[in-house]
C-alpha cells in the first residue's frame, strides 16, 4: 500500500464523527428515581431549557406542599433549596443532564437531557382516575357477589364457583390499579426502560 493511500485511510478515519454515546442504564434510573429531580426536568423542559434555582425551589416546594408559591413560607422555600443546591443539581450536572453554575446560580439542560424524555410519559392518568375506577369496581362487586351467593333474584342462576372467580379477578384487578399508580410507576415508561435493559443485556 502505497504512503499517499494511507494517508487518505488516516484523513477519512479522522473525518468519521463518532456518535456521543448514550447514558448508561443506572444513570437513567439514578436521576429518574428522584421526584424532585423530575420536577427539575419538567420545569425546565418547560422554560426553554433555563432557570435559576431559586425559581426551582420555589416552583418545587410550592409542589410539595401543595400550596402557591407566594403561600410558601421561608423554611420551605429554604429547605427545598438547600436540597437543590447540595444534592440535586450537582448529582444533575456531574451527569451532564444539565449544567449547573452555583456561582450564578443558574441551571440549564445540556443535550444528554433529550436521552430521559422516552422514559417521561406525557399523558398520564389524572391522580383520582385510578381510585375512582378501583372504588367503582369494588362497590360493583361488593353488591353483586352476596346478592349472587344468597341465591336473589335472577343472580341465583349463577353457580357458586363464578361469583368466586369474579370475586378474585376483582380483587386482583383492584390491586394491580393501586400498585400501578405508585410515585416512580406514574412517571417511568415501564416499557422503555424494559426495551433498553433488554438491548443492553443482549448485546
């Protein structure tokens, strides 16, 4: 091979741009486990990107409390603070999902961000619809199974066994709606981290 050819191999080998590699999978779930660092990302996705800290706790703590922000009082807006600024954001930024100047004060997200967006579910049930369609089945239930089993009306011709069977699919039903709507199950795409954990251990 002659030296010019070689050369070329060299020149094209450093002109081939290597795609930036994708957060590992404990990272995802480090930052995602943490309510406060989701309220983090869902604020900033929806102010462009940017922010102080100060508005992030406030935002954050308002949140918490379940109160508006000018409600807050000082230990809340403080306490929410103190936990951004020494726990948080660094934990954040030594990830580089966002960049965080604590001189400043400011938080920005970086590109590695857009990686969590497929495990952030944008429609989510509202918080009352799994309780009320668990109460509504329970109370359904719970009036047609004695009135089956005492053998009233025309639920009589039901035999024994079905209202049993209906009674566990109930009972099983309610609780996977109640195990469903748990704090880090409400907002994680189940299926995308299940999807990427199986890449990861296939290849």
């Amino acid at each position: 091979m002659s030296i010019s050819n070689t050369t070329a191999q060299t020149h094209a080998q450093s002109d081939v741009v290597e795609e930036p590699s994708s957060l590992p999978l404990d990272t995802v779930f480090e930052i995602l486990k943490n309510r406060r660092r989701r309220d983090i990302l869902q604020y900033l996705w929806q102010h462009e990107g940017t922010a102080n800290i100060g508005e992030l706790a406030e935002h954050i703590a308002a949140l918490e409390n379940d109160v508006d922000v000018a409600a807050l009082s000082s230990s809340q807006r403080k306490r929410v603070y103190i936990g951004l600024y020494q726990c948080h954001l660094p934990k954040m930024d030594d990830a580089s999902i966002v960049a965080f100047d604590k001189h400043r004060g400011t938080v920005e997200l970086n590109d590695a961000a857009e990686e969590l967006t497929p495990y952030l579910t944008a429609n989510d049930p509202e918080p009352d619809d799994l309780p009320t369609a668990s109460l509504a089945t329970a109370l359904i239930v719970g009036a047609l199974v004695p009135v089956g089993v005492l053998g009233l009306g025309p639920l009589a011709a039901v035999p024994g066994v079905a209202w049993a069977l209906l009674s566990t699919v109930a009972l099983l039903a309610v609780t996977a709606a109640q195990l469903s709507g748990g704090d880090l199950a409400d907002v994680l795409s189940v299926g995308a981290l299940r999807s990427r954990f199986a890449s990861e251990t296939t290849s």
